[in-house]
C-alpha cells in the first residue's frame, strides 16, 4: 500500500489489481488491473501519477514495470540482471521507488546493483553498494551461510540481503538484514544515501531500537516523512508499526 495526497492505493496481488480508494473514508475511487502481471514485493507512485512494481518480464528475468494510470501506457526496465554462476531466481529481483524528479530507482535484494531508470527503461546509472562495508558484510556473510547450512532453503534465515527501499527528494533509505556482527537483538539498522549528479553518498547509518527480538533484524517496509521527521517501520513477525522520531 501506498499514499499519495488523497489517496490509498492498494495492491491485491491475488486478482493483479490496484485499488484507489479515498483517505479519510476508505471509498472506492476506481480500480485498475496490473497490465503485466505484479510479484506482490513493492509497489510506488510518482508525482505524475507512474505506478511502479515488479514483475517477470521474460522467462528468466526479473525487472520493473511503471504505468501512467491516467492513459494506461505501459513500460518496462530493458537491461537485467546476469544470470551467471548460481543465481537463482529469486536473487534477481528488485525493489522499485520514484525519487522527487520522478527517476525510478531499483535496487537489488540480493544482487545489491542499485540503477537509476530513464523513460525508457534503460539503467542511465549503476552503482554496486557492496562498496559499503555494512552491505558487504551483510553479502558474504549470506553466502556462507548458504553453502554451510544445509537446510538454508527452509530455514528462518533471511534469503535476500535488501529488505526495503524508500525516497524522498534526493535521498534513498536502505533497509537491510543484519547478519553478522555484535548482539543486534532489539536493534534496526538503516542506510541513507543522498543522490547527485556525481553519484550517490552513503550519509547516515541509522541504529533503531524495537524492544522486540523476533523479527530476523529487518523491517518488513519502511516509510519517512520529511514534513514531521517520522520514520514508520514495519515489524517482519510482530504485526506492529514502529515510528521514529528521526531528522533526515
């Protein structure tokens, strides 16, 4: 789910359907069906009314597709993900989100490639966030976990390494697993990037205490509000919503 001005938009992944409903009364608006079918991992709005989520657009592939919901125009990202070694699936796929100037970053779960999208779906910039050392860690710690826990398919352990992504203005918050290191019980960890024409900066890590333990070290979603400096999170298990009082 989303909010935009006035508005919810809410996917139903099992009918590949957005509801717009109204936000003080929860009204229907108008519905409109996902022209490529939806994974059901994130969906967002852009200022001009682009819906972006992520799909399978060819066998074998993952990527991000955005429609104008006022003429129903449809596009896709062009460029994916390479399929050498052991990547399966489920590594390939993207989280998707509108920056102020409407540009749609995607960012990988597992494969950490963060792009920046143009209009017609081709990557204008990429940058590999395994440069950043919590990201890094995070990566290879994963891998070995995979190749030395033999039942690490049906474990409770995170598959991916980026669990959320959002924007506002220039600025990116990366939700990630925590994997290795000190005791990370009660406690959160998110990245701020800020985006120029250079590149991207990794400004901020951000240290969110819960009080809970069972929810994996991760948000599930997460969303900042620059007007009122408040950071809402998703609990993975605990069906909560967390908000922090943070200065961005």
């Amino acid at each position: 789910m989303v909010v935009k001005d006035d508005e919810l938009f809410v996917e139903e992944l099992a009918n590949q359907r957005v509801f717009i409903m109204d936000k003080e009364n929860y009204k229907l608006i108008s519905m409109k069906k996902f022209p490529i079918s939806s994974m059901g991992i994130k969906i967002d709005i852009s200022e001009e009314n682009k819906l972006a989520y992520t799909i399978f657009p060819e066998k074998g592939k993952t990527g991000q597709a955005w429609v104008e919901l006022e003429v129903g125009k449809t596009k896709t990202s062009k460029e994916f993900f390479s399929q050498e070694g052991k990547i399966r699936m489920s590594d390939q796929i993207r989280l998707g989100c509108f920056c102020k100037k409407n540009h749609l970053w995607s960012l990988g779960r597992f494969l950490l490639k963060l792009e920046l999208l143009n209009d017609d779906g081709e990557v204008e910039k990429q940058f590999d966030l395994k440069q950043y050392e919590p990201l890094k860690r995070a990566f290879d710690t994963l891998l070995v976990k995979r190749r030395n826990i033999p039942d690490f398919e049906s474990n409770r352990i995170s598959q991916n390494i980026v669990t959320s992504l959002d924007c506002f203005d220039n600025k990116l918050l990366v939700g990630f697993t925590d994997l290795v290191g000190l005791d990370r019980s009660n406690v959160r960890h998110l990245l701020l990037f800020s985006s120029d024409e250079q590149g991207i900066n990794l400004e901020k890590i951000l240290r969110l205490k819960t009080g809970n333990e069972d929810e994996l070290f991760h948000f599930q979603s997460v969303k900042y509000n620059p007007k009122t400096s408040l950071l809402y999170a998703q609990g993975l298990e605990s069906n909560r919503i967390y908000v922090f009082p943070v200065n961005l």
